[in-house]
C-alpha cells in the first residue's frame, strides 16, 4: 500500500468472526487514528449489534457459526441498503469473492497468512468501502431532490436519454401538451412537436445543442388557421457526469399562449404595442446596424435600473450587452434569433442573466430589435431547486433530528444566498427551543445562540408558538429581539411544524426578495417533512423495541408460568417433605435460566443455615460458606433467614471487595441471587435460594411469582406435618401455665368469676371460628351474659344448663390458639382457665420439634410456664379416633358436637332433637339424619379395630 494511511478516527467498525486472527486484526486497527472496533463471533450477534448501535462499517469472515460471511451480507443489505459490509477471509477464492459481491457485500479480502492478516490493506478497504457508502448517500439525496422539482405542477418538465429520447414527463408536461407521450422516442418527434417541419427543426436544434452540452431556450407554438395556438417557453439544460459526459437532458416548459396573442395583437395595434411595451417586464430596444439606439423602451428601468435618456448616453447597445452577441450572418439566414443567454449589469452593479432575442425589422432607421427578457431570478431559482434536490436526498438518510438541522445549514447559503442560518429544535421536555447547529457567519454576526424558552417573548418563540414564518427587512425593528447587540439586519423565522425553527439572515438590509422567501419556506417544508419523517421512525422503532421487550417478557413468564405450574403439580402430588425439596429445585434447575437452587434449614443454636436439598451446578459453593444469619451483607440466604423477607441481588460482582460471599459465587459464575423465605401462617420452613449465570436474571414478574412460590412450597409443607401428625402414633403431650389476661378464654373465667375448660374441637367456617367450652362451678347465665359483653366474643350460644354447671357454643372474633397449632401440626387437646391460672394441654407429633411449638405458645402469650411434658403412644386410640373423624363431614361433627353437649345422649335426655335442631337452625329430620350417619360411622369404626391399647410414659420437664 502507497500514500498516505486512510484516516478512519471515530469510525465504528464491527468485526465479526471467531477466528483468533480477527482479534489481531482489530487490535490492528485500534490504532491513535483508527476506528472505534467492536467484536463479537455470531452473525446472531452482529445484527443485533448492528440494530442496536451506531456502525459505520462491518467486517465479516466468510465462515461464521451456523452461517457464512455470504448470507449475513445479503441479511445486512436487506436491512440496511449503505452500511459498508467487507468479508475477509483466509479460507475464500474467486467463487466466494464473486458470492460476497453478489450478496451486497462493499469488499472482498483474501487473507494468506491467518496469523498475520492484512491490516493496513483491510484498513484502506474499509476506507474505500466508507467512501462508497457516502458517494452513494450522495446519489441517493441528489435523485430524491430531482424528483421533487420534476413534479412541480406549474411547470412541464420532460427528461430525456443522452440521445434526446424521451425517458419521463411530469403531470404538467402531460396536461399541457394533452398528448399521450411515447417514451423512448426521440423528443422532436412527439406529435405535437412534428405538425410543422419548422416547430420540429427548432425543438430538435435546442435538444442537438443541449446533447453538445450548451443550455438553450426556444418558443414554439402550434399553429391553428395560420396563427399561433398554443405557444410554450422551453428552457432545455444538460445533465453531466462527473467526467462532463452529458447523460441526460431536462427540458422545462411555461404555457405562454396568452403572452404571444398579447405581441401578435401589439403588431396590429403601434399604440398599443408601445402602451404594452411601458409595462413589460421585458425590455425592448432596437438600433442600427452600427448599434446606435433608435429606440429605448420606457421600461428599461426594470431591467437595467436606467433611465431611457441614460441608455441612449452610453452611446451604442455594446456597452450594455457586450460585443459579439450573435452572428450577423445567420440572423441574415434566419431573419430572427432567439435565446441567446448573456449577462449585463444593472445600474446598481448588480448582475443580471438576460435571454435576448435579435430580428430584423425595419423601423424608424432601426435595423435590430433586441427583445431582453430578465430570467435571473429564474436562474437562481433552477440553481436553487436543484441544490434542494441534493439536500432532499440527504435528509433521505439522515437518522436524527441533530443531522437534518446540520444538512439545512451547510446548504442553505447555496439555496438562499444568505450566509446566517441556523435551527433550534423543540425540547418538550424542557419546553424550550434548543440550537441544534447553526453556521459560522451566524455566530460571527449574531454571538452565542442560548436556549429559548417556548413563548411568544422571542422571535424564535414566537414563529415557533405562532406558527407563521416572519420576515425582517432590518431585524432591529423588531419588538421581540432580544440581542440587540447583533449584526444582523435581514433574518427571517419560519417554523418546522412543531419540530423547531429554521432561521436565516445577513448583516445586509432588505436581503429578502420574493424569490428569496419561496425558496426559504421551500427549504423549510422540505425539512419539516424529513423532520416528520425521522419522528415516524423513531415512533415506530420504540414501538417495535417494545413489542420485542413485551415478548421477550411474554416468553419469559409462559416459562417461567411453566415452572411453577409444574411445581405445584409436584408439591400436591409429594407425600413426603423430602420429595417437595427436591421436586422444587429440580424443576427451577431445569429452566436454562437458573443454575443452582437449593433449600436451607434454620439452626437456631448456631444462627446459621444447613442445606437440606440441592439440585444443579453447585460447584462446592455450599461448603465454601458458614451461612450465618444475619442482616444486609451476609450471604442473601442468610439475610432473608434474618428477615423473613426476600432478598434479590441483581449483580453479584458489585461491591465485590465489601461481601466476601461474592467472591465464592463469582468464581462460580453465579451472577444474580434470589433467596425466597418459606413461610406459612407464620411458621418458617426453611429458605429458599436460586443463582442463574446472568445478570438481572430476576425481573419483577419473576420475583413476584418466586414470592408466591415461596408461600405455596410452605403451604405444601405445613400440610405435610398436618398429615404427619394425624398419622403418627408417639406425641409429646406438653403442658403450660398461662397468665395472660387477653386470652379469650382467660378474661371470661375473670369476668364470669367461673371455671372454664375446653377439650378441643374447633368449628370453622366461613362465619369465624366456633368452641365448645364447658361451664364447672358456676352458673351458665351469667356466664352467657359476661360473654356476650367481651369484645374477643362475637356470638353466644347456650348449649345446655345443669346447675352449677353447662355448655356454651362461643364465636369467636380472633384467630383460636388451636388453628395456629394446627397449621404447625399440634393439636390444642385441652385447657382450663380459672379466674387466677390458665392451664393449657397441647399434643406435637415426634416429627414436630417441640421448641417451635414451645415458641408459639410463648409468643402468643404473656407469661408462660412449661410445667410438664409427657411421651404418649397412642396407637390404638389414634387409630379409631382417626378414622372416625377422617370419616365425618364438617356438618356432621358440628352436629354431634352440639347434641353432646346439649345432653341429647344422656338419660333422660335434658334437650330433644327438636330443640337441638332449633339451635343448629335445621329441621329434626334433617338432625337426625346426621345423628344416625354418625353413630354408624362410629360403630364402624370401634367395630374394625377391638384391641385399641394405649401405652404412656411421662418424663419431667428438663
């Protein structure tokens, strides 16, 4: 490689490949110079690179995982028509070359040596391949401009091949000739053009010329009866290439029948003619053949800024339009020449682009009539138009708000003549318009351009609220300009919709004329729509990135929903706690998303967590650490077994050095923690705690949906023990001392001055909860009514009276001791409560550790004693009364409770069933349907089992 190094600084370069010799090759180009290079291995991974952030270039290998260098150029060329794309590969040869190219691909570059790849010759394709990209982006602008100003509907345009055969013709070309046109056929020989052989000679002279690369105008007409119809004003322009090759020919048309009936009836009318002639635009002069004016018209000034008296002082027309203007000889030939394009300058010394026409006449000694006409505003309005076509095409490919202001300032001194520009875009969110670019001359003239608030206070505000573009001969004049230290005079203010402001000026006084304001708002309206544009996109990329998000989450969540679904089918199914461990971590590991879950017990000897259960990529991560128990710093499992609440860190190499626990999870590329309490109707199961292999693996669906999981695993759990209690046959019967003035049953045996006690049984349903409490040494009114006055005691019910003695039904208002013993697998036996003591009698299954239950107890009360504690084996008796019971229905026990303690089994009965009946709400038939169900279930059950023992051993309390 020869010259100098292709400068490729800030440019962002994406290779893609796997092989090692692209990482050399991107450390290669990482040069103080060079691009910006970003690497990754997959095709999958470009084009979300690609899609994702801003790249100028890609580099591919041909050989790509699960693809090839080939394909991904024909996918980066279906989303991206510019981005440059070069394969370079050690394994290529001609045929994948030619396959690259073929797929869209900017550049091909075989490597020879793998270890050493080619930089600098990769370096200048990427230079090369940028450069491409650009031209391109310039072509692409140039067309969409052209394109623009072909349609304008008041003027007819046709464009034509290198040879003068029509190619297209806009709207008003069709309308205006009212002929259908034949593309492909050579321009002169269009029908309207060939009904004379002269219209048909002059049309094909001026596209003749236009093919030798000269410009022309001509006027032609149709003739009807042996006058002018319709009479057109072409104006024909060649399009050259980059080398001057003409390669093709646009010809504009104006209708100007009306204009050319008005000089055929001047010729009629000499009066008329020089009225007319005062108040044309177009001058008319006529002179001699030595060029000396015989006639000046009126209306010179309009042109030249002169006086007639002056025009004929300057002594011969050479003075005001230059010698050698046309050849005498072919105007002899011809008796008339049109169009011939000079320049002259106006009194002012402005300079003007004139179309002359020159025939000879015979007037008044005058041999030479020149006919002037001034296009130069037409001129600048073409130059114009077609510098708009290239910036049309630029704000094509512009991906911001940012470049499109930059792109109407680099160009808008070619398209206005005015040096000042620049554009402030709208902030919502400030509410303010912001300089987004503005050009030099305009800081020169005008300073520092601050932000403006949105009101009418300013002059960018108010064109912005209002607007309407406004237009300032000398700006200083104006009541809202707020610097008034600027050198500018001329400026104007023309909004872009609700986008910003486009704003344009000199340090010259009256800069505007009219062509000057069509061609700003032109600019304008074209940046507002690029502007409009470039917000659809943007609308509409937000949109489908949050279709994608939604999705993804979408996706997410169904596996996720998918996990729990299965777990909570596992954990129904499970009969053991054990099979609940471990059907939960295995089904959370199986989810690609989590690595490692296991299950944790509370030790509360040593404050540390023990695993119980374990599934996936463990890696010795559980004995790496002690698990202690503790708050905001340890181990996420063990701070949720502290707090009871979950515990979620979202990126486990944060603070890295301060938790020693990140270290050992790091290592084990355990990158996220969630640790989830098990817990149910306040019971503690245990911790459970997921790792995944990626950050922020845990978002807020899943959080939510783990806590929830959580609740059912301890659930689950809870029911486990229930069982496991109901079927075992050993308990530690434990029995407590209370004095607790809130318990219910404590502050009625005080309020009623009785003995109270309780044998178990709890009625719920969905009204609350109901007991059976019986009445010993005192009598039952009063107690009925001391019950009925406490706030714990929802409704009452006397059951029966005998005496000094009875049975009350109390609804409860507060949860009952025995539900929450229940749901920590103890069962409330009995208690006692007198107006001094309480006395509580509680069973615990041998697979319940008693301190838990011990703790309840000691929770829920104020002051409690344990004063003794027993091991009961209850085989037999566990059985019978198990079965029977398993063996009623809710109703039916509520029923036979109440019968019992209404004294309907006793002899004489002290209530019928007719009033137990009436106290359950029930008919008797109804009653005694229940009773007999029951007594048969009963019977069943004593009878399916004779030799019930029960064998008991107490032990005193330690």
């Amino acid at each position: 490689m020869t010259g100098e190094e292709p400068s490729l600084d800030g440019t962002q370069v994406l290779v893609i490949g796997p092989g090692d010799w692209l990482d050399e090759l991107a450390s290669g180009l990482e040069t103080d110079t060079g691009p910006l290079v970003r690497r990754v291995e997959t095709a999958a991974a470009g084009l979300d690179a690609i899609r994702t952030g801003s790249v100028d270039c890609v580099v591919t290998d041909y050989r790509l995982p699960e693809t090839t260098g080939v394909e991904l150029s024909e996918r980066i060329r279906a989303a991206s028509a510019t981005l440059p794309v070069v394969v370079a590969t050690p394994d290529g040869d001609e045929t994948v070359a030619g396959e690259a190219i073929a797929a869209g691909a900017t550049g091909y570059v075989p490597v020879a040596v793998p270890a050493d790849p080619p930089v600098e010759t990769i370096r200048a394709r990427i230079a090369d391949a940028l450069d491409v990209a650009r031209q391109d982006s310039v072509r692409r602008e140039r067309a969409r401009q052209f394109d623009a100003v072909f349609h304008d509907a008041q003027t007819a345009t046709w464009v034509l091949d290198a040879a003068g055969r029509l190619e297209r013709a806009n709207r008003a070309a069709r309308e205006l000739i009212d002929e259908t046109s034949r593309v492909g056929e050579p321009f002169w020989d269009l029908p309207w053009w060939s009904q004379t052989p002269a219209i048909r000679t002059d049309v094909r002279q001026l596209v003749e010329g236009a093919i030798d690369g000269r410009f022309g105008a001509a006027t032609v007409y149709d003739p009807l009866d042996g006058e002018p119809g319709q009479v057109i004003d072409l104006s024909v322009r060649p399009v050259e290439n980059e080398r001057g090759e003409v390669i093709s020919i646009v010809i504009e048309g104006v209708e100007i029948t009306d204009r050319v009936g008005l000089e055929r009836d001047l010729r009629r009318s000499e009066r008329l003619h020089r009225v007319t002639l005062n108040n044309m635009t177009d001058t008319v002069l006529i002179t001699d053949e030595d060029g000396e004016y015989t006639y000046v018209c009126p209306n010179v000034h309009f042109i030249f800024g002169y006086t007639a008296e002056e025009i004929r002082a300057q002594g011969t027309i050479e003075e005001l339009l230059g010698a050698d203007r046309f050849d005498r000889e072919e105007l002899a030939a011809n008796g008339i020449l049109k169009n011939i394009e000079c320049t002259a300058t106006d009194k002012a010394g402005r300079e003007h682009t004139l179309l002359v026409n020159v025939r000879e006449v015979d007037i008044q000694g005058g041999t030479l009539l020149y006919s002037c006409r001034d296009i130069t505003k037409r001129k600048q309005r073409e130059e114009a138009l077609a510098t708009l076509q290239e910036l049309a095409r630029s704000f094509l490919y512009a991906g911001t708000h940012d470049e499109i202001a930059q792109h109407i300032v680099d160009d808008a001194a070619t398209v206005l003549d005015l040096d000042a520009s620049a554009v402030y875009l709208f902030d919502a969110d400030s509410n303010e318009l912001r300089p987004a670019a503005h050009s030099r001359a305009m800081r020169d003239h005008h300073g520092p351009l601050p932000r403006v608030h949105a009101d009418a206070e300013t002059l960018p505000g108010h064109a912005f609220i209002s607007g309407t573009a406004q237009f300032f001969d000398d700006v200083h004049r104006a009541d809202r300009l707020d610097n008034r230290a600027t050198d500018l005079r001329t400026a104007g203010y023309i909004p872009l919709g609700d986008h910003g402001v486009f704003v344009v000026g000199s340090d010259a006084v009256g800069a505007f004329d009219d062509v000057t304001r069509e061609l700003a708002d032109l600019l304008a309206a074209t940046a507002e729509a690029a502007l409009d544009r470039v917000s659809r996109e943007s609308r509409l990329r937000t949109q489908e990135r949050t279709l994608q998000e939604q999705n993804e989450q979408l996706s997410a969540l169904n596996r996720i929903n998918e996990t729990i679904r299965a777990i909570d089918q596992a954990v129904v199914q499970a009969e053991t706690r054990e099979e609940i461990d471990r059907s939960v971590c295995e089904l959370l590991t199986s989810d690609d998303r989590f690595s490692f879950a296991w299950i944790g017990d509370v030790d509360t000897a040593t404050e540390t967590l023990t695993a119980r259960e374990w599934v996936g990529d463990e890696q010795g991560y559980l004995d790496s650490q002690s698990f202690a128990i503790g708050p905001s710093g340890t181990e996420p499992a063990g701070e949720t077994a502290a707090t009871g609440e979950l515990t979620m860190v979202s990126n486990v190499a944060a603070d890295l050095r301060e938790d020693s626990w990140r270290t050992a999870a790091l290592t084990r590329d355990f990158m996220s923690v969630l640790s989830i309490p098990l817990e149910y109707s306040d019971l503690t199961h245990g911790v459970l705690t997921v790792y995944a292999d990626t950050r922020d693996a845990f978002d807020e669906t899943a959080r939510a949906v783990l806590a929830e999981l959580g609740e059912t695993i301890a659930a689950a759990l809870s029911a486990i023990e229930r069982k496991n209690a109901l079927l075992t046959t050993s308990i530690t019967r434990v029995e407590f001392e209370v004095d607790d003035p809130t318990f219910v049953l404590s502050r009625l045996a005080r309020a009623a001055d009785c003995t109270l006690s309780y044998q178990g049984g709890v009625q719920q349903t969905t009204d609350g909860s109901y007991v059976f409490v019986t009445v010993e040494d005192g009598a039952v009114g009063p107690v009925n009514d001391a019950a009925a006055d406490l706030v714990g005691i929802d409704e009452v019910q006397q059951i029966s009276a005998d005496g000094d003695s009875g049975v009350l039904r109390l609804g409860l208002a507060q949860p009952f001791l025995a539900l929450d013993l229940a749901d920590h697998g103890a069962v409330f036996r009995a208690a006692t409560a007198d107006p001094t003591t309480t006395d509580l009698t509680v069973d615990i299954p041998t697979s319940i550790d008693v301190r838990t239950i011990t703790q309840l107890v000691a929770d829920t009360f104020e002051d409690v004693e344990l004063r003794r504690k027993r091991t009961l084996d209850q085989a037999g008796e566990h059985d019978v009364y198990a079965a029977f019971i398993a063996d009623l229905t809710d109703r039916q026990l509520e029923v036979v409770q109440t019968a019992y303690y209404s004294g309907f089994f006793e002899s004489p009965r002290e209530s019928t069933g007719e009033d137990v009946a009436a106290t359950l709400g029930i008919s008797p038939p109804a009653f005694y349907q229940h009773i007999r169900a029951v007594q048969r279930k009963l019977f069943t059950a004593l009878f399916e089992d004779r030799n019930p023992s029960v064998a008991a051993s107490s032990t005193g309390v330690q």
